[in-house]
C-alpha cells in the first residue's frame, strides 16, 4: 500500500495475540506499522513486534527489492516496534540507525549484542535528515509514552510520523470507527502524560501535516483537525461527553442489581449510560468509559473489610491514568460492616479535581425498598 507516490507502508497484522502488553484484551488484534521512504536514500521507518519479524522481513524485501535501505529511523524502542531491530541489521548490516540519546541506551538494553556494531546517526530536537527530495525533521515526544520517544515530520509530502500518538487497537480499524479503538489505546496506553501530548500538539500545530502515520492502526489522511481535537480533550483530562458510567462490583448479585436499577433511572433522565460489571468486563473498557464521561457511579460489595478486589483494580487503574475533573457518586453494600463507600472515598480524594457526591446508598445484604428510595435521590443529585 502506498502513502504516497515515495511512501510506502510495510507494516504487519497480527491476529494472533490474545493480551496487548500482557493486559489489554485485542479481539480484533493489532497492527505494527512501519514504512519505506523511496529517495535518492532509503529510509525504513520503525520495524515490527519480534512475534511477526519473519513475516515483516520477507515483506520489506519485497518492497525493496534489490535496494539497500540507508537509514533505519526508531521512533520508539519498545519492543512491539523495535523487536525486529536485530533481526533487520542482519539482513541490512550497512544501515545506518536513526535516533537519539536514549534510544540508543535503551537499544543497547534490548540488544547487547548490537552495542559496539550499530551505525549510529544521533539526532536532537528540530534536526534534519536530508534523503534527497524529502529530508525529516525530528521533534522529541518524551513519555509519550517513553523517554525516548521521538515523532519526524516528512516536510515534502507533508506526513508526520507519529510513533504511538494516534495509534489505536484493531487491524481492521476504518477511518470512521478511530474514535473507539483509539480511545481505549490512548487511555490505557498513554493517558497518564497528558501534559507530555500536550507539549507535542503545540509542536504538531506549528506543522503543515497533510498525512498521520501512526505505529498502530490505520494511516489518517483526512479530517486531520477531527483526529487533533480528540487528542487534545483526552490529553488536557476534558471530559469528552457528558454521560455516566456505572462500573460496579457484586459477590453474589446484589450490589449489582442496584447499579443496574441505577442506570436505568439514568436513562429515564435521558442521560447516556454505560455499565461495567467489573468482575468479568474488560477493565480496560471500563477505564476508557471512567475517561469518556463527566460522571461516574461506583457501586461496591464490602470485602474483608475493604473493597472487593475489582473495584479496588479499578481505582488503582485510574489513579495510573491520573483521572480526574469528573463528579462521582458511590453506593455501598455490607451485610455487617459496610467499607466500601469509605474506602472508594479515600481512594477518589487523592485524585486531582475529582468531586465525590456527599451522599452514599449504603446497602444492607440486598436492596430493599429504602434503598431504591435513596437511590433515586442520589441519581437526582449525580
């Protein structure tokens, strides 16, 4: 598939994998991107996770034919881009690999046995890359989402390559259905640097970026402001609609038929809902959801007096991800000693901007008519 005319994507599927980074469910698996920039020099952007090297080299060979590549551009060391390095210097020895400080550190982590023998071309912020027609300019992105993160604007078909930023989950993610996927990746993925995203959006903002290149899912080359608007809400923690997610942690189904009941006197109100059950949803849905809506409703049994554990994951998830600017309200169940609510308080209270309702439904065993009564006042306050 060309990019463009001198562009060409050399990335690979994978469809296999059942836990991206070991923890997020991928039904729909994921895409390793990578590129070949045609010029007077060859320029290789990125290689592939190592569980398809096999695969993406066969297909870069196709792709290059009888050419050697000159450069080999690592925007980012982490394995599921830059687990094919030792492989690709294997085949292409003469290449000389472009990155910075750290990315050579870390490479040399990854790879000991390439430290002394890689051609190193060490580039700092705004630096140039000249490959002839085209050259690359390089911008560093650190934490976003490691140190070493580097994006390169291509300033002759005007393609900025973004390396995890843009990047979503799913290898048959359309244009049109980014939004999903993509939210998800950047939450769970990047969500806690937001103020390292934001620090590179105003470097891509002072772009002329006709193409993203990202290193996960599809190629954006149209609506581009649609794709930067998103980012920034997500980065600068801006509630992107408003709705409540009901996220709830039941042992034997009661806690849950009151977050059930819950959100259906939400959607009675007209607002929009969604409901996790947090002991058998993918969390990392959940989480996305916590970050999607302006308010949340947390629901949970008492566990050896404390929080039953999902919940106590959950919390401990978006503490990572730095959640905050959103009002929540908590219900509570406890046959003898009710925990719950007071332990999902401490939890919310060290979270920025976080309003937490004054008011708990405290439940006893199983919901009964004076909890539906104080459930229906506290859906009126959230």
């Amino acid at each position: 598939m060309n990019v463009t005319k001198d562009v060409v994507y050399a990335g690979v599927e994978d469809n296999e994998i059942e836990l991206f980074e070991s923890q997020y469910e991928v039904p729909d698996g994921v895409t390793y991107n990578s590129y070949v920039i045609f010029d007077e020099k060859i320029a290789v952007m990125d290689t592939v996770d190592g569980r398809k090297t096999g695969e993406w080299i066969e297909k870069l060979r196709g792709i290059l034919g009888a050419a050697k590549p000159d450069f080999l551009v690592i925007s980012h060391v982490e394995p599921d881009h830059a687990g094919s390095v030792d492989a690709f210097l294997e085949a292409y020895p003469e290449t000389e690999v472009v990155g910075n400080a750290k990315t050579f550190q870390f490479l040399s982590q990854f790879f000991p046995q390439w430290r002394e023998r890689i051609r190193k071309v060490t580039v700092a912020e705004g630096e140039v890359l000249t490959l002839g027609k085209h050259s690359l300019q390089f911008f560093m992105a650190p934490m976003v989402h490691w140190p070493e993160v580097m994006v390169s604007y291509e300033r002759t078909d005007r393609i900025l390559f973004s390396a995890d930023g843009f990047g979503t989950f799913g290898t048959d993610c359309l244009p049109e259905d980014w939004a999903c996927e993509a939210r998800r990746y950047y939450v769970n993925i990047v969500g806690k640097y937001g103020a390292m995203v934001q620090t590179l959006l105003k470097k891509a903002g002072a772009l002329d970026i006709g193409i993203i290149c990202p290193l996960h899912g599809p190629v954006l080359n149209q609506n581009l402001g649609y794709y930067l608007e998103k980012y920034d809400i997500w980065s600068s923690y801006r509630p992107e609609d408003k709705g409540v997610l009901v996220a709830y942690a039941s042992i034997h189904g009661h806690t849950a038929k009151a977050a059930r009941r819950a959100a259906e006197l939400l959607a009675e109100k007209g607002e929009k809902v969604e409901i996790y059950d947090l002991a058998r949803d993918d969390m990392s849905e959940a989480v996305e959801g916590a970050f999607r809506y302006d308010r949340m409703l947390l629901a949970s049994a008492t566990y050896d007096g404390g929080l039953f554990p999902c919940m106590e994951d959950f919390l401990a998830h978006l503490k990572s991800k730095a959640y905050q600017k959103r009002t929540v309200a908590l219900m509570e169940n406890g046959t003898w000693a009710p925990m719950a609510a007071k332990c999902m308080r401490q939890a919310l209270e060290g979270m920025k901007e976080v309003t937490v309702l004054p008011d708990v439904v405290s439940i006893k065993s199983a919901p009964d008519e004076n909890t539906w009564e104080e459930l229906a006042k506290l859906v009126g306050k959230l």
